[in-house]
C-alpha cells in the first residue's frame, strides 16, 4: 500500500500533466494528517499549474485534516471524501466553494 508521502507524489504528477484540474482555481489548500505516516502538506493551484510540497503555510484557504489512513484510503479510492466528512473523521475548514473545488480536482 502507498504512503500518503507517496500519493502527494503522485498528485504533484497529474495535476503538472493534467493542468486543466486546476485551470480556474488560485487558492492554497493545507493537509494535516495524523497518526502514523501523517505530517503536513499543501497544494498550491494558480490557474493550470499547481505544486504539491509537504509543510504548512500560514494562512491557507481551505484546511483538511484527517488521519494519515484515511487519507491514503481515500486518494487510493477505497473511501470517499463525502462519506468521510459526513461521519466526522475528516474536517473541512475554510472556503467552502473552494474546499469543493478540491474534489474535482484530486479525483
């Protein structure tokens, strides 16, 4: 099974080969992940291009926190984001519009 350090890997990936996910969109977005594997990553998106760096900024527009499994079921798609949200093990905050803007983008 991929590490979530992987599938941030590999999100980097298409979004460079696939810039039309992120055409549109210039917000900064924070992962926080807990538990074993987890750490802290951010996606950048400015209009058709985007970079995917572990860290944290200051002030992103939307914060996605949930725990490092859930997160690798997820973007694996073994889980689904809305399931997850709705049963409160992963938390949403900040610009709403955004934060769903951030589903079209990973699938």
């Amino acid at each position: 099974m991929a590490t979530a350090a992987e599938l941030f890997g590999d999100l980097q990936e298409r979004l460079r080969s696939e810039p039309e996910r992120t055409r549109g969109v210039t917000a900064t977005y924070q992962f926080v992940l807990t538990g074993e594997g987890g750490g802290e990553w951010l996606l950048e998106a400015a209009d058709g291009t985007a970079t995917v760096r572990e860290g944290r900024v200051e002030s992103p527009q939307v914060t996605v926190t949930m725990t490092a499994d859930d997160y690798i079921g997820m973007a694996s798609g073994q889980l689904s984001g809305q399931d997850l949200f709705f049963a409160g093990r992963m938390r949403v905050v900040g610009d709403q519009f955004l934060a769903m803007k951030l589903g079209e983008m990973t699938r």
